[in-house]
C-alpha cells in the first residue's frame, strides 16, 4: 500500500484479506519534474503545483477531503476500485465473481451509462479522467503504456477493470504539452463527493480530447458522442449532467 486511504478501508470491510502489508512509500517516485510525475506524488501535492496542467491539478482539488489528498497518492487514486455499494458491502456480485449484477436490476442511480451491460459500475476516479484527457502515459516496472492500456471493461471471461499485473508497480506518469485543459465535476456536495460525472478537456491545436468519470466502470475517453450512452432506467440524468459538462469545457477552452 501507498497512502493505505483505499487499502485500509477495504480491509476493514472484509473485502480485501491480508497476512502483511508491504509499504511502498519509499520505492515509488515521488515530486514533479518537467512533463513526469512520481506515481507517489500525494493529490494535495498535485492540486497546488504549476507546473500541473489546470485538469490534472482541478481533479485533485476536487477529489476527497484534505487529509485523504494528503495521504492518496496518484497511483493509488488511478487504482481505487468501484464505489458501487453493492460491491463495497460484500454482495456476491459479478465484480465479486458471481453470476449477477445487482445494480442492474436495482439501485443504479450512480451508475454508469456506458458500457453496463455486464457490470454497471462508475469509475470512481476524477483524476484518471484527467489524465486520460491529457494523453498521459505511464511508466511501470514492466512496460509503458498509455493511461486507457491500465484499464479494461470486465468480462464474463475476466473480471478485472485493470491490466496491472500482481507483481507491477506504477512508477511515474508522463504528460505531453497541451495547450489547455480543464477539469468540471458535478457530485452531491461541493466536497467531499465521488463525481456524479466528471468531464476532463484538453486541446493541443484543433484536437480537443475529452474523457469522463463516474460514466463507466473505468475512465471514459468520448470518441463519439454522448447519444451513444445507453443508461439504466433511472440514471439517464446522467446523459444530461455530461452533456452539459462537455459544453462547458468546451467553451472554457475557447475561451
Ligand atoms: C471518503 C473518500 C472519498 C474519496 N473521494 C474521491 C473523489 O472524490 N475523487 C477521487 O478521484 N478519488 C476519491 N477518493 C479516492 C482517493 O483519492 C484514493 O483513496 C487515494 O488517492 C488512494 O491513494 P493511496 O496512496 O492512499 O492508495 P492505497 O490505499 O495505498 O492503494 C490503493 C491501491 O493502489 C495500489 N497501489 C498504490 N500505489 C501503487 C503503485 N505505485 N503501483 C501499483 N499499485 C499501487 C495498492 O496496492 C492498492 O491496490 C476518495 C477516497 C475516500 C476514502
Ligand atoms: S455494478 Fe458491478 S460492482 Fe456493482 S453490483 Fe453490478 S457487477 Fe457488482
């Protein structure tokens, strides 16, 4: 564990099950130096910093509370899992294992509204949605990839939601130049809060890349439009909330 803000809790929840605990503080980079970052770096590190493009730096300002910005660190936040409460009060869930999603059929309102046919789990991460917007590659102790290679969509076949292998520590991102970007996050409070959605943007000449939180159960690059959501019968507000996000970002960046 890094910060131990996601490893502990689950640990206490019985959902995670542990003889010992290895603290990786001292093996992770940490601090920023030019386009990298340290997979260490604390949010509260992150949220202040200049030379942090304005996405990245307003997705950690948004996230949590102080003190979990103080303990969380990047890796950590890009490696939280869902918040569905299904999952996280121990129900033998799809995600689990098990044979049903029982937010499909229940209470979904959180839930996502892209690629929820198998599980309809939220990316709960506002920072991932940043970096994905920002292009960001990461450096492991066995490859480099880009931010979207961590993540995969859960499958009958392979429940997992990301492609870190057991033994594979995340050392350092790297962020390509961008002319602007921008973080928006709708969520139940004005702080403290998982995102509702969160829109990241970036723009380096005419591109402008767009990637959402809290819309899939893991970070959403657009690549088509918002029509493609296909939400549950009472999550659709969502579409609404995103839609609304992306125009602003997109003005934001005009501006
Ligand atoms: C109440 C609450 C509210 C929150 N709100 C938000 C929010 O609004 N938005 C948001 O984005 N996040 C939110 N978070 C998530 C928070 O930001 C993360 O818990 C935190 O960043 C995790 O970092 P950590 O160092 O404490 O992770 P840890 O708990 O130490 O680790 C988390 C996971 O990452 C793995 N890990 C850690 N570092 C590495 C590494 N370098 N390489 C490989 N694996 C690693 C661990 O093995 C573990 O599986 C919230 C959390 C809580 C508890
Ligand atoms: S949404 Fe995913 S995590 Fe939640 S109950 Fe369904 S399968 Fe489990």
């Amino acid at each position: 564990m890094h910060g131990g803000t996601e490893v502990v809790p689950l640990l206490r929840a019985g959902i995670l099950d542990a003889t010992s605990l290895v603290d990786i503080r001292g093996v992770v980079p940490r601090g920023i130096a030019g386009d990298r970052i340290g997979a260490g770096a604390t949010l509260a590190e992150l949220e202040c910093d200049p030379q942090v493009p304005e996405a990245l730096r307003e997705a950690c300002r948004l996230a949590a509370s102080p003190q979990l910005r103080n303990m969380g660190s990047l890796a950590g936040n890009l490696l939280q899992e869902t918040r569905c409460w299904y999952w996280r009060l121990g129900h033998p869930c799809r995600l689990h294992g098990g044979e049903e999603c029982f937010a499909i059929e229940g209470e979904h309102r959180e839930h996502a509204i892209f690629a929820n046919g198998f599980c309809a789990s939220a990316h709960p991460s506002d920072v991932a949605a940043a970096l994905l917007a920002l292009g960001a590659t990461l450096r492991t102790t066995a490859r480099t990839l880009p931010l979207q290679e961590l993540y995969r969509v859960p499958t009958e076949d392979d429940r997992r939601t990301t492609t870190l292998e057991p033994d594979e520590l995340i050392l350092d991102v790297e962020l390509p130049e961008v002319e602007r970007s921008v973080y928006l996050k709708a969520m139940e409070r004005k702080r403290w809060s998982f995102p509702i959605v969160g829109v990241a943007a970036a723009r380096v000449g005419e591109t402008t890349r767009i990637a959402l939180a809290g819309v899939a159960p893991i970070p959403w690059l657009l690549d088509g439009t918002l029509d493609d959501a296909t939400p549950l019968p009472r999550n659709a507000y969502k579409v609404d909330v995103a839609n609304a996000l992306v125009r602003r970002a997109r003005a934001a960046l005009a501006a």
